[in-house]
C-alpha cells in the first residue's frame, strides 16, 4: 500500500519538533517571571478577546490582575498575575 510523501514528512517533521521542544525545556535553566505592565496584561487580554480585571490590595499594596478568554476549543482560561508577574493559568 502507498502512503503519501506529504503525510510522511509531516510526521517526521511534527516528531522533530516535539523532541526538540521536550529537549530545550528540560535543559532550560529556571527562568524568573518578568513583571509586564497593567496596561500590556490588558492589551494582550483585550487582544485575546478576554476580560481584565485587577484589584489592588490596601495595606499591602499587591495588585492581583487576571485574564479570563476562550481557547480555540472553547475552552475557558484564566491568566493570573501578581503585581505584573505571570503566576499561571488556571481553568475558569
């Protein structure tokens, strides 16, 4: 039976680069987050078609932001952050 060339080199190239990603993430040093700016969080979310909200916390003074969008399967995420820091992403 034939199999397609195209259909092939898109495995092959596919598994290429899922190796090549395993391998650089693993050997990758631990990376510190890096604080972005309120207004670049909600450009980003508003691009994302998400919604922003921020609350500052008195006292303190910790803003706690996050950015709750859809993915392409429209699945919900919300992107969490502590005064301009990326903290994760957790379901919504």
């Amino acid at each position: 039976m034939n199999t397609p060339t195209a259909p092939r080199i898109w495995t092959i190239v596919t598994a290429g680069a899922i190796a090549l990603g395993v391998a650089l993430t693993v050997n990758a040093p631990a990376a510190q987050a890096e604080r972005i700016s309120e207004s670049t969080i909600k450009s980003e979310c508003r691009a994302a078609g998400g919604t922003y909200s921020t609350t500052v916390i008195k006292g303190i003074g910790e803003r706690h932001s996050s950015c709750t969008y859809k993915d392409e399967d429209g699945n919900k995420w919300t992107d969490v952050y502590t005064n301009g820091e990326y903290q994760g992403t957790d379901p919504a």
